[in-house]
C-alpha cells in the first residue's frame, strides 16, 4: 500500500519536472524543474530496491550534471529569449504521442517473464564484484571515455 | 492494486516519449539538451525496472544504468563544450540560426 502511494508520488513528480522542462518559458525555472525529476528518479530507484544507483543519481545527476546545465543558461546569457519551440510542435506531439501509444500498447499486452525472487539488497557488494570480474572490460572503456570526454571538453572550451 | 513492471515500463515510456518530444522541437539547445537527459533517465528507469522484476539476482539492468549513466554525464561536458565553442563564435544557441551545414 505504501509502496504503491509512493510509486504514483513519485512518478507525479517526475513526470511534472519533466513537463516543466517543456513548458516554462524561464530556463532557470525548466532546470529546477529538472533537478525535481532527477530526485523523483532517484526515488523511484530506491523503490526498485536499487540504493547503490539511487545515491549516484543524486550525486551525478543532481550533483553534477543539472549544475552543468544551470553554469550552461547562466554562461549563455539567453534566458531573456523564453523557451520556445520550433515549427514542428504539434507535428512532433502527434509523433510522440503515436510512438507512446504503440510502447504502452506493447508493454501491457506483452506477457513479462516475472521473477518471483525477492531484490537482492544492499547491491553495491554485487554491483562492485560484478563491475570489476564480468563487465570489467567496458568498465575499463568507460573511463577510457571519461577521460575523452575530459580532453575533448578542455579542448573545445580553449580559446 | 499492485504495483508491477508495466507500471513502471508506462512510466518510462512516458517520461522517454515528453524527452523526446522537447528533443524535436526545442530552439534552445540547452533546452534539448535538458530534454536529452530526460530520455536517458527514463532508459534508466526501463533498466533498473527490468533488472529488479526478471532477474532480480543478476543486477544486469543495474549495471546497464551505470554504464548509462557515465555515457550521460560525458555526454553533458562535452556537449556544453560544443555550447559554449559555439556561442563565442556565433552569438546565439538557438538552433534556428544555428545553420552553418545548411547548403
């Protein structure tokens, strides 16, 4: 029962941060929206009884990525423009809301395989041992990617 | 009534279709890329959701979000690099007038 309550509040809050992005003409006010979502899935995470990823979502998500993102409106200094959208609004809604339609029909029709295991819990013991034995190679690329992503960024942003 | 997968596999493809649509028809580009993030969160969500109702022992759905997560995070830097590489020599992130490519 508490869990269903906190799945809709959560999912309330996600889905309402994410309509703020689309529709608040400030950008300021559309990236607090967004730090709104990235909470509610971090809650959502801690519901699928992933707490190892819900604490990197508030740490990277939260912590990082939407702080970028405000550095990003505030060194632009085109906020007094609003957020407007292109020609293609109403066409790209009917798109979007097509594609939805078709992935919900999907998801509800399709019989899913459900496990009747109870979540492993805590994961990050199992998430680090399988990180650095099974999927040590694309964790190794990964970091190899950060470090590009790194060097690529300084180099852009130099003079 | 329970709450299952499809619930949150609605959700996803809610929260990845609104991503979507701001994606297409956004002007400002720190706006798409707002919406871009959106996406990749509701990947996530589909992940983890997938990782906790069909294999609940494997945590493979967990470690895709990692893996999403980092590609998202470099994504970001990068794509603010290119912003701003692009607002000192244009003056603007509006992709209107963003049209260097255009023949």
């Amino acid at each position: 029962m508490v869990a269903t309550l906190a799945f809709w509040l959560l999912a309330a809050i996600t889905v309402m941060g994410a309509l703020s992005v689309l529709f608040f003409r400030d950008l300021f006010r559309a990236a607090i929206g967004l730090i709104f979502s990235f909470m509610g899935v971090a809650g959502l995470y801690i519901l699928l009884s992933a707490d190892f990823l819900a604490a990197a979502q508030v740490l990277i998500y939260v912590g990082a990525i939407a702080v970028l993102l405000i550095f990003g409106i505030m060194l632009t200094r085109e906020s007094h423009r609003g957020n407007p959208s292109n020609r293609m609004a109403i066409p790209g809604l009917i798109a979007t809301a097509a594609l939805f339609a078709a992935m919900a029909f999907v998801v509800t029709s399709t019989r899913w395989n459900i496990s009747a295991q109870a979540p492993r819990e805590p994961t990050t013991d199992a998430l680090a041992a399988a990180l650095f034995t099974t999927y040590v190679l694309p964790f190794e690329l990964a970091s190899v990617l950060l470090l590009v992503a790194i060097i690529g960024a300084i180099v852009l942003v130099k003079e | 009534m329970q709450i299952g997968l499809e619930h949150f596999l609605v959700l996803s493809a809610g929260l990845f279709c609104l991503g979507l649509w701001g994606a297409l028809t956004k002007r400002n580009v720190i706006a798409i890329l707002m919406c871009v993030e959106i996406m990749f969160n509701a990947v996530n969500i589909a992940m983890v959701a997938f990782s906790r109702y069909i294999v609940p022992a494997l945590l493979t759905g967990q470690v895709f979000a990692i893996f999403i997560i980092t590609v998202a995070a470099a994504e970001v830097a990068l794509g603010l690099g290119i912003l701003l590489a692009l607002y000192r020599s244009r003056e603007t992130v509006d992709t209107a007038h963003i049209d260097l490519m255009k023949g």
